[in-house]
C-alpha cells in the first residue's frame, strides 16, 4: 500500500493530474496504528487530497458472516464513491500501481460520461517490494511480468512462449465468449480483473447504484456493474497497452490467483461456510437483464436507497 500511495503521488505532481485519493479504512483493530499513522505520506501534496474513511467494527459487525470476513470490499468501495467529490471515479485496491501513460491520458481531461473506461492487469512478481532506492519501480515491474490479463482470458507468459500460442489461445478466448454472448446474453465486457479498475462518471455510478452490495466474499461482485452498465446503455472504453496496470502478486490463496490459488480460496470460503457468486450467477444475471432491462427483476436486484452506508456519518481524516 506503500507504494501504491508512493507511486500515486509521484504521478499526479508529474502529470499535473489534481486527485482526491478516497481510502475506506474498513473494520480497524483497535490494537494496531491507523493507516493514516502506519504509512508515510510524501511532503509534495500539490496535486492531491487523501480523504481515510473509517468504517468501525461496530458497524462491520453488522452484516452477515462478519465474524469469518474481516471486509467487505465492494460495500468498502461504494462507501468512497458515494463520497467522493471528483466528476470521474476510478475503483481500485491498494496492490495496484499505474502505468505514466495511463496516468498521463487521464491527466489530459478527455474522459466522457457515459462511457466505462478499462484496462489490462499485469500482474508481477513480489520481487518488486524489495526494490532499492535506485531502482525505478514501473520499469522493474515490466521486467518480472507474470502473466496478463486481458479482455477474453488470462495468459501466463512463462508457460505460453511465443506470439504463435498465445493468439491461438486467446482466439479461442475470443471464441468461446461469443458463444456464451449468443447464448446467455452475458455482454462482450472486459470484466477480465475489473475490481481492480473501474473508471466511470460519478453521475454514472450513482444511476446504476453503485457496486451489488451482497453480504458474501467479493468474488464475481465487481463484474455485475459492467453487465448493468452494458444493458443500461453504458460504452466500455478499453485502453490498450502501454495504458495498463500493475497488480503485485499475492500468497496463493489469499485471493483469486490462477495456478491452484483460486481452488485452495474457494476450500477456504467452504471450509467457513462464507458464500460467492459462480460463473452461473452471473451468466442468470446476464439472462435476466437481456430479457427484462430491469434489475429489479434479476436474481441480483437493485441496492437500498442507503447504499455505500449513505446514510451514515463516518468519521473522516484529511491529508492535505
């Protein structure tokens, strides 16, 4: 998180690119500092405001299966674009790092509403949190690259070597998710890691209610948002590389990693009786809206009036 904020920082001095950083403190242990005392908050602030959030574990406790899930991500996020100030929104976590070219598009100001703007996640290896002073971070992160994930699958580029395997694959990526558009109605969206970057007008958020707010593991969560988007008239933008972002690796099983993490998280989720969406939820959600136009009428339906606890005054920390 260090060097999310570290690296956000830099950027936004660079590009001239005025920012209001929203962090949900969500559900903090009273024996450990607060993020605003555990990280370092660089001096040149001109370009930014850090807002922290706090969700108590009062409040936390109050949902289902609090006591087995220590957060709920997307509850968590629609806490911050509910309160945020900006005209456009970007969704995101604190493993990330941005691409200077993605940053500096933004900076230029040429963001439309009405349209959901995605990227490919690049995920790389956790040898980038030793790195040296003198090392540049982004440029470290392009050489201990993983694999990608782009629009129609995930490509592991240490086992696909070669131009030749990796389009015969995501041709039949490509392939296979027209099938399913064909059959099920599930849109041609890049919902391929797009709980790690979601870029809309807040205008648009707030007409599609922000992110489902399910009392379960976060799994599929952040993909309902672009199929609502989809069927509600939203344009999804896709910036190509080298607009793209850096997702630091994490311990197989603390999330969905590919390669036998994503099994030992789902023995996990079972093992505590904690509930998640699967591929079909979403493919019945896609049905759903195809048919009706209407989430009220979907398996899923619509947020409270309240979401993003708006009805709450949470305690907030300026940074300025």
């Amino acid at each position: 998180m260090q060097l999310f904020v570290d690296s956000l920082y830099e950027q936004c001095n660079q590009y001239k690119l005025k920012t209001e950083l929203i962090i949900v403190e969500w559900n903090p242990l009273p024996d450990k500092a607060s993020l605003k005392e555990a990280l370092s908050w660089p001096v040149e602030r001109e370009y930014m405001v850090t807002r922290i959030v706090t969700v108590s574990p009062e409040i936390h406790a109050t949902f289902k299966h609090a006591d087995k899930m220590p957060i709920f991500q997307m509850i968590g996020k629609n806490v911050g674009i509910i309160r945020a100030k900006g005209r456009f929104i970007l969704a995101t976590n604190i493993d990330i790092l941005f691409s200077d070219e993605l940053i500096q598009f933004i900076s230029k100001k040429k963001l439309k509403e009405g349209c959901h703007y995605r990227v490919d996640r690049v995920d790389v290896d956790t040898c980038v949190l030793m790195r040296r002073a003198k090392d540049n971070l982004l440029s470290l992160c392009g050489k201990n690259i993983i694999r990608y994930n782009k629009k129609y699958g995930t490509y592991d580029y240490r086992e696909l070597k070669g131009a030749i395997p990796v389009f015969v694959k995501r041709t039949q990526d490509f392939v296979s998710r027209i099938k399913v558009f064909l059959s099920d109605g599930y849109p041609l969206i890049h919902s391929n890691a797009c709980g790690d970057f979601a870029c809309m007008a807040k205008k648009n958020w707030i007409s599609l209610g922000g992110y489902a707010e399910l009392e379960m593991y976060s799994f599929h969560i952040d993909s309902i948002i672009l199929i609502l988007g989809h069927y509600s008239g939203i344009r999804e933008i896709d910036l190509r590389s080298p607009m793209e972002i850096y997702h630091i690796e994490h311990s197989s099983g603390s999330g969905w990693t590919p390669g036998g993490g994503e099994q030992k998280l789902f023995e996990r989720l079972k093992s505590d009786s904690i509930p998640y969406l699967v591929w079909e939820d979403l493919l019945q959600y896609a049905r759903d809206l195809r048919h009706t136009r209407d989430p009220t009428k979907t398996i899923i339906g619509n947020n409270k009036p309240s979401w993003g606890l708006g009805d709450r005054a949470l305690p907030e920390t300026i940074i300025r």
